[in-house]
C-alpha cells in the first residue's frame, strides 16, 4: 500500500474518464449482486453469498467515491474511511456466519456455484480492466480498484470452491473460501484506513508548514 508523500499529489479522481468508469462499474456491480445472492440462495453456497455482498458493497461504496470526488482532503479521507470499516463489517459478518454454517447440514450446488462464479469473474474482470489505470490515486481512489481487485480474487476463488465441492460432495470447500474472502475484506480495510490517516495526518502537516 502506498501512503501519501506530503510532495506527491496522488491522482483524487478529478476526471470525466474516471468518473464514466466508475458509472459503468457500479451498474455491474449492482447487477451482479442481485444475479449471485439469488444463486447463492438457491445453491446454498456460502462462498458465493459472501461475493455477493462485496458486489454490494462495492456498488455502494463506489457511489460513496462519486459524491466526494473534487471535495476537500478531510471529506475524501473520511469517505475512504467509511469504506474501510464497511470492509472490516463486511468481513466480520462473513466469518462469524461462516462459522455458523459450519453446524448447517447440506452440500452446496457445485454446478450452480461455478456457472455464477464465472459469470461474477467475467464481470469483475472487466471493472479491474476499466479502473487499472487509476489504481495508484489517493486513498478514496485507491478503494475503488482494491475492491475491484478483490471481487476479481474472490471469483476465482468461488469456482476453485465450486470444484472442491464437486470434488468432495462436501460444503468445506465453500466454507474455507468463505473464510479466505472475510481475511481478505479484514485486510483491505486495514490498507484504506492506514492510507486514509496517512493522507489526513501529512495534509495537517503540509498546512502547518504553509501558515
């Protein structure tokens, strides 16, 4: 993760380009929430559950970026950080039901697991090729691709969870992805909240130094 430099002005979103991007990602991310929470449903998997709400996350939060690109350091910073710990609940909330599912009798659908799975990756795929060339901006942008970023890892996850399902004729494959993705939400809101602070701390400094 790379912080703030207080000489080095990080890329804030400020761009037309960036902005009909994050429109077009958004709308897929909102579609595919809806398309794999009711697989995730119906197939019973957790794993896919759980991506699907990062997709929902991400379209909300993705909003989130929209309303304070060109606003102050402090409104960009104090969006990254609502970002950050949406990450850390999101996270949470997949562990901890998780472990509940741990106890549930049933063996997802590993057809439907994978079917989706891949239609999730094709998806994510597209936003990480829309959103790469910005993925070294300020903590607000940099939210954006780490999202982006993970759902891509998730999905790939999600269809070697549909195999070892399909393998097994177990659910332990699915709950093994599901906790590897609620490590990686945990992880990626650490990386927002730290380069958020980062950024707020050095632009105090850099005032202090302008008085």
């Amino acid at each position: 993760m790379s912080g703030c430099c207080g000489h080095d002005a990080k890329f804030d979103g400020v761009s037309d380009d960036y902005k009909r991007r994050l429109w077009i990602v958004i709308a897929l991310n909102a579609t595919m929430f809806v398309v794999e929470m009711t697989a995730g449903h119906y197939a019973k998997s957790q794993a896919l559950q759980a991506d699907a709400l990062d997709f929902l996350g991400d379209a909300l939060t993705y909003g989130i970026s929209l309303a304070v690109i060109g606003a102050s350091i402090r409104a960009r910073t104090n969006a990254a950080l609502a970002k950050g710990l949406s990450l850390f609940l999101m996270g949470s909330w997949v562990f901890g039901s998780t472990v509940y599912r741990v106890f549930y009798v049933g063996v997802p659908e590993a057809e439907i697991m994978g079917m989706v799975g891949f239609l999730a990756l094709l998806t994510n795929l597209a936003s990480v090729l829309l959103l790469v060339r910005y993925k070294d901006g300020d903590a607000n942008v940099r939210s954006v691709w780490l999202c982006s970023r993970n759902d891509a890892i998730g999905n790939v996850a999600v269809m070697f969870a549909a195999l070892g399902v399909w393998g097994t004729a177990t659910g332990w494959p699915d709950l093994i992805v599901a906790t590897i993705m609620a490590g990686l939400f945990l992880s990626s809101s650490v990386q927002i909240v730290r380069q958020a602070l980062a950024e707020r701390r050095d632009s105090k400094l850099h005032q202090q130094v302008s008085a």
